[in-house]
C-alpha cells in the first residue's frame, strides 16, 4: 500500500511492565493435567505472569507508557496521539482515554486498537500514517493485554499459554532522510476467524428485544492450536520476505528477528524457513508466555534495555493470530 510521506518516522523509546504474580508450568499442573516438561518442550515457555487485585490493564499500560516518556525525555503533555492495541479493554467503547487519564496526556488524541496479538505492529502502521503524514508528531503505542481474565483455567489447550502484560514506544517525527520505518506488509484472512477467538454468546432468545439484562457474555478463548501453529508458520515467513523485497533487502540484512512470542517452536520454525540463525531471534516466552499484543514491545523494550539491541540495528517485527491477521514491519533502531 503506497501512502503520501513528508515526514519520517523514528522510534524513539520504548517501555514495559508485567504483572508481579508469577504462575509457573508446575502451578498450573496442580490445577489441569499437564505437566512442566510437556509445556516447556511444546511451547518454550516457564512461567507467566498474570494480574491480580485491584491491577488493570491501565495500570500495566501506564507503567510501561511513563516508563518510555522518562527514557525519551518528554512529557505526557507533548503526546499528541495515543494508540492503545488490546483485545481485552476493560471497557468495550474502549480503554485508550482511561490510559490518557492516567498519565496526563491531556492533549492526545486516545483510541484502541482491537487486532489480538498483532495488535502492535498494525498500531505502530498506523501510527506511521499520521506521523509521516505529518498530522501529528509525537505518538505512543502501547501493546496491552490481559488474557488471563479470558483464559478457561480448566482448559489445558489453551490456559498454559498465555500470560499479561503492557509494552510502550514512542514514535516522532523526524526529517524524510532519517525516516526509520523502512516499510510494513499487514494481511487478514477472515474466514478462519473461529480458529482463535473470545466469541459473544446470546442468551438472551426469548424475543423480547427490551428485555432487561445482559444479552449474553464473551466466551473464554478457544483456540484451534495445530491449524494456527500452520498459519504462522506459513505465513509469517512469506510477509517477512515480501516486505524485505519490497525494500531490496535480503535476510542477510537483518540484525534482529522479532515475532510475536506464541511458542518457541513457531519462532524456530519461521527462522528456519528464512535461514535466519537463532543468534538473531528475539525469545522472552519462557519468562512471559503470549502476552498478545504485549509481546513484541515486551521482548523489544528487554533487547533494548539489555544492550542486545544496538543504534543501527535492523529489526523485522511480525504479529500474528486472532482474525487471522499477520503483519511485519521493518525498522531501524536509531534513537
Ligand atoms: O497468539 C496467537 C497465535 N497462537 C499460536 O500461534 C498458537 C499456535 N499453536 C501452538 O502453539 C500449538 O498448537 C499448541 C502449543 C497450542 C499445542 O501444541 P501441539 O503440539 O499442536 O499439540 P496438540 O494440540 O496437537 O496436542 C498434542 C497432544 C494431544 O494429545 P493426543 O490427542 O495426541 O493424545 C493433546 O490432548 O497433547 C495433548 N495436550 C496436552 N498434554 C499435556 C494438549 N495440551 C496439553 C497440555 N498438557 N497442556
């Protein structure tokens, strides 16, 4: 898709938190028959971290959001445009205001983004957009997710992978020359939307259409795991080569492979496919689990933070799930 650009974009910082309850595969094994060695050889992952008490979505993603002002030296008050992507808002008119509230970018534009776990690379296009085409300058994404309020506890298919969190960046504008959002490839099959969804359930069929009540409720999340696993796997690799050949790049150019954190074996599997060494993909799944849209800016902040992440790498990140939606973005860290 071609867009008119007059300004460029650069990432300037990024931010993250999780939740303190940490709920390893042995917890979850007292609780459904399962097993760590079964969990960790089929998914990578260790443990999770799921929020509890009176913790909300807008209090991880305003932990990450201020945490990535302080690294970026600006203010929440010159935030023009706030890019919220969760699938679990604790408001279905959506939760971007309340995280507008919450750390004071009284100036900002707020509003979600519901895309599941490829949530945050289609909120940084979008973000893209305004910025490059100069309507705003300064805007935070924020991936966050709180999965663990969908997730059937009974349900070993699916309870074992998933965990909460919240990842920020914050995008400005910046001369065409130094533009660091190099291009972006997103796609969407909605035919096999029931192979990953938190489906609304009527209840309500006894034909009064004023009767009082809830209507119905959401469902937990139900998941056809093999034929998502295939998805991605077949998917994520082509997106990835289109947007390379899109920019005249070739895998040999990229320093950091970034997918969404779903399971190690899906990470293995689309470097493989790519020929991508394992030195160069980004994994915090043992630690995390899927956090959904939090994963890539969660992972990201981490390999940022740790050094791994160097001024001039090349990073290709790509989301995918629920929809089925899938998507890369190609970018330079050049803070
Ligand atoms: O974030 C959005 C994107 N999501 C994904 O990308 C997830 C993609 N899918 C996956 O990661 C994998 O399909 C799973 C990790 C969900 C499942 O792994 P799998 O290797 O595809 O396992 P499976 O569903 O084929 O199940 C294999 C066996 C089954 O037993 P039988 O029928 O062979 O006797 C399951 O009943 O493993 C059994 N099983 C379990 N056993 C112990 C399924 N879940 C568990 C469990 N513990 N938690």
């Amino acid at each position: 898709m071609k867009s008119s650009i007059t300004q460029g974009v650069k990432l300037l910082a990024t931010g993250s938190a999780v939740p303190d309850l940490c709920i390893s595969n042995e917890l979850i094994s007292n609780i459904v028959d399962t097993s760590d060695e079964w969990i960790f050889n089929r998914t990578g992952i260790k443990e999770r971290r799921v929020l509890s008490g009176s913790t909300s979505l807008i209090d991880i993603a305003a932990l990450a959001s201020t945490n990535a002002l302080n690294k970026a030296g600006i203010s929440a008050l010159d935030i023009d445009l706030i890019i919220l992507a969760t699938s679990t808002p604790n408001d279905l008119f959506g939760s971007a205001s309340q995280l507008q509230a919450k750390i004071g970018a009284s100036k900002a534009l707020a509003f979600d983004i519901t895309a599941a776990c490829s949530g945050f690379v289609i909120a940084m296009v979008t973000a893209a957009q305004f910025i490059q085409n100069a309507s705003y300058s300064n805007v935070l994404v924020v991936g966050a997710d709180v999965l663990s309020n969908w997730t059937n506890w009974s349900d070993r298919r699916t309870c074992i992978l998933f965990g909460d969190g919240a990842g920020a960046a914050i995008l400005q504008s910046c001369s065409i020359s130094n533009n660091n959002l190099l291009g972006f490839h997103l796609n969407t099959n909605g035919r096999k939307f029931d192979q990953l969804n938190i489906q609304y359930e009527y209840s309500n069929t006894d034909g009064n259409f004023f009767s009082p009540g809830l209507k119905g409720n959401f469902n937990y999340i139900t998941m056809n795991g093999k034929e998502v696993y295939k998805f991605a796997v077949s998917k994520v690799p082509q997106s990835i080569q289109y947007c390379l050949d899109s920019l005249n790049l070739s895998v040999e150019h990229i320093d950091w492979l970034l997918l969404h954190q779903a399971n190690e074996r899906i990470l293995n599997a689309v470097s493989s496919r790519l020929m991508i060494p394992s030195e160069k993909v980004i994994s915090n799944l043992a630690k995390y689990g899927n956090t959904s849209a939090a994963s890539i800016p969660l992972a990201l902040n981490e390999a940022i933070e740790d050094s791994r992440i160097q001024s001039g790498d090349l990073l290709v990140m790509s989301g995918f799930g629920a929809g089925l939606t899938w998507g890369t973005l190609v970018f330079r860290w050049n803070p």
